[in-house]
C-alpha cells in the first residue's frame, strides 16, 4: 500500500487495513473459498471458535514520518553459519547497594551475583498486574479518557511515550465507535524486567459488527504498577545479519531466538515472488526485522506487519512477531503465517520495482500484483461491493488517496483485477502492460497497445468474469 502522505520520488508500501474495513468472515468466506483458516491450529497460538458470520478486524493503521537521526549507526556483525551465540542484550543494570568487602571470613558465605532476571518479587502471578493494566489501557480508548491511557504506558521510554500519544489520536480518530477489550492469554518472562503477553482481543462497533483477534505486547514493571512498553534502541542489542537463500536477515540481539524461522519464510516468500512474477532475483534481498518502534524507518505510530520503501530499494522491513507494531493475527493461525504472506506481498513490490518505477504505475497495478502472489484468499469487502453495486470504477485506483474509503475493497478488488489479467493474458501480458503504462501514464491507451483492448473492454469483461467467480448474479 503506498501511504497517502509518501515524500516526492517515493512510494511508501505496505500490507496494512484500518480497522473499519478490515473485515474477513473467517467462518463464512474461508468455507466458501477453501481458505486455510477454519479449526486450523498452530503450535504458536490456540484456536478459538467463531460463529459463523462473525468478523475478524484488524486494528491496523500506518503514519508516515520522518526518522530522527539516531544518536549512533549500529553495525552490522554478520553470521553466515549457525544461529548466534546467546548473547544478553545491553540493558540497563539495576542499582544495587555495594557488596560488602570480602574477607577470609565471608568470602565463603557470598553467592556470584546472579544475572538480570524478570522481577517476581511483587507479583505471585505477573499476569493478574499484567491484566490490570490492560484492562485500564482499553477502558481508556473506549472511554476517550487521555490521561487514563498515559498512565499505562512506560514512562521511562521517551520514544515509546510519544508513540503511544499518537497511536490514541489514531483511535479517537478512526475507531470511535469501536469498544474493545482483552484478555491476558500468557504472560512469559523476555530478558532483563521485560514480559511479553499474549492476548485476545475482542472488538464490537456500534453497528453489530464484532470478532476476536491474537496480539502481543511487551510488559515491564516501573514503581508498584505495570506498563505497556517495548525496548529502547540500545536494549535491542547489536544489528547482526545471517545470509541465506537469496535472502540476509538483519537482526537484533533481541529476536536472535525467532531468526532462523523468520530467514526460512522469507526464503519461500522469496522463491514464491520469483516464480509467480517469472523473474530471477540477480542480487541477493535484504529483510530487516523490526522489533521496536524506535528502530522503524519511515514509520510513527500505527500497526503494519511489513513494508517496502522505493527509496531503500534492496531492503524490506518486517515487523517482529510478538511486538505491538506487528499488530494483530488470526485465531487460527500463528503471527509466522500472516508474516510470511506479508513477506510475499512485500517482496513482490521489491521485485516489481526492479522491473518498473513502482511511483509510477496505479495502485491497482502495483497492489493487485502483490496480492495476486501472496494469495490471501477471496475478498468480503468485494463480494459486498458486487451485491450492492459499489466496485471501484478503474479510472479511480491509480493512488492511493483514490481508494483509501474502503482499503478492503480496493485490495479485494485490485487482485482480482490481476487475477483476471494475468489468467487471460499471461504474467508477460501483465508486465507489457505496466511498462506501458509507466512510460505514458495514460491507461486507455497503454491497454490498447499492450493487450489489443480498450480500458472500457477490460473493465466490462473483468466484471463479468468476477461476478461468475464470486456467484453474483448480474449486478445493479
């Protein structure tokens, strides 16, 4: 998705919906469709069933921003063979009084100082404080109370305060008429004080729409209470790399335990690109995981699980599982599964723009695509849009700023635009159309020379094919 407020000569994408339009019926649309979603488990998350009809809503939301210019560069430390050494990430100490001076008399009786261990001496069950400051944090969206929500945030992080003020100006926004809640699932001990908890998340809008969703967030105690927090840049640990398959992973000491599953989807993610496009990647793909907000270029508040920039064109940023920027995940599924589509998704845009300026070609063309490859399954929004007559017309998807009404339907809708195009005239069909239409912005005309077809001739034919697909008969 390329964001509305991208600079000049730069195309911000990523796979990201607001919350308002982001609904799949998993019950329903996966039965229908042949989706992977119904009563699969994982080994990473429990199923929960849903009534069918029910909606599944993805708080999901992207501000652009300008990076600060960070106080120190990290360097990269490569490992090319087997996962790196455990290493404990720099964090800060807590204080402690001196030892006492060892003697011949004592020096028997005193214990090696322990490491920095998760503190359980205030809580029996971090998980109770854990739901506590949960239950506040969501009482205060609901409830539009400012100060309630400042206070369940780690004040200790600067950074993280000033995010978390704008991810509240982001709900009382767009989600006012949403009440959510959550219920504290796990809560496990990370590195140093930091928790990371597992929860579901239930969403109801004033309309009846409602769903049930799994996220993740970092928790840590400062004074007698929880906060929600996530580590400093300098908590992260060293940015190191490990090469494989066409691809090199660059990570910090922090997610050093998921780094070898992440390189091994971005693998498929990237051997999958490749073969739906019919291209051979020539250099090898960066992919940098992301497991705070303040080591995320381009990116303020909001939840994304990955994006490309045209800027940093060899790089792709993938947010890590298990931080509150990686958002929310299916029920059904693991946060690996939802990231190795993104991976796909992302991927295809850093192919694509290899092959033609992604600035430079619509939104459908570029989306659609990417979509096409990652193969999310059939569109809600676009079965609605068919029944009631409300499609996108073709003129309107070029930017972004066009569709951004209803992000569902316009992605929904953008695939099987693709989907169609490339059945009927080839992958090389596709290409000859967005190079043509990247060298003279004029559609009618780029299809005319590309495919022997009118706009209007593919747009007719295209709605008739899709409503075949989604058994919608005729149309308003």
């Amino acid at each position: 998705m390329s964001s509305g407020s991208q600079a000049v000569g730069e195309r911000f994408l990523t796979r990201s919906f607001r919350f308002a339009v982001m609904l799949l019926v998993l019950a329903a649309a996966s039965a229908c469709s042949g989706g992977n979603r119904t009563g699969r488990t994982s080994s990473d998350s429990q199923p929960y069933e849903l009534t069918p009809g029910v909606s599944v809503v993805a708080v999901i939301e992207a501000t652009k921003y300008t990076q600060p210019t960070p106080t120190s560069t990290p360097t990269l430390s490569p490992t090319r063979t087997a996962a790196p050494a455990a290493t404990t990430p720099s964090t800060p100490q807590p204080t402690s009084t001196p030892s006492p001076v060892r003697t011949a008399s004592t020096a028997k009786k005193l214990a090696p100082r322990p490491a920095l261990k998760p503190d359980r001496t205030r809580d029996v069950d971090p998980k109770q404080g854990i739901q506590a400051v949960v239950n506040r944090y969501y009482r205060a969206l609901n409830n539009g109370d400012l100060p309630l929500y400042e206070s369940t945030i780690d004040p200790t992080n600067e950074y993280w305060l000033t995010i978390q003020q704008e991810q509240y100006r982001i709900w009382s926004k767009n989600y006012g008429d949403t009440t959510a809640r959550a219920q504290v699932q796990t809560a496990v001990p990370v590195t140093g004080p930091y928790y990371r908890a597992r929860m579901l998340l239930s969403l109801r809008t004033r309309d009846g729409r409602y769903g049930h969703v799994l996220q993740s967030w970092i928790f840590r105690r400062v004074g007698n209470s929880w906060k929600v927090t996530e580590p400093t840049a300098k908590q992260l640990g060293a940015l190191r790399s490990k090469r494989g398959a066409g691809v090199t992973i660059e990570y910090y000491d922090w997610d050093r335990a998921s780094v070898d599953r992440v390189l091994a989807l971005s693998e498929r993610a990237l051997a999958k690109s490749a073969r739906h496009m019919n291209v051979r990647p020539k250099r090898n793909v960066y992919v940098r995981l992301l497991p705070a907000y303040e080591v995320s270029p381009g990116l303020a508040a909001g939840l994304t699980v990955g994006y490309y920039r045209t800027s940093t064109p060899n790089l792709l940023f993938l947010r890590s599982p298990g931080s509150y920027g990686f958002g929310v995940y299916s029920p059904y599924d693991s946060p690996y599964a939802e990231l190795e589509m993104t991976a796909a998704h992302e991927l295809t845009h850093l192919l694509s723009d290899r092959r033609v300026r992604l600035t430079e070609i619509t939104f459908w063309m570029s989306e659609g695509l990417a979509e096409w490859v990652a193969d999310r399954g059939s569109s809600y929004e676009l079965e609605r849009a068919l029944r009631e007559g409300e499609l996108f017309e073709l003129s309107e998807m070029t930017e972004y700023s066009a569709v951004s009404s209803n992000l569902g339907l316009a992605y929904g809708q953008s695939k099987e635009l693709v989907t169609y195009l490339i059945e009927r005239y080839g992958i090389e069909g596709y290409w000859r159309l967005v190079e043509a239409y990247e060298s003279s912005g004029q559609l009618d005309s780029s299809f005319r020379k590309a495919l022997k077809v009118s706009a209007d001739r593919f747009e007719q034919d295209w709605k008739n094919w899709v409503r075949t697909k989604y058994r919608v008969e005729g149309g308003p």
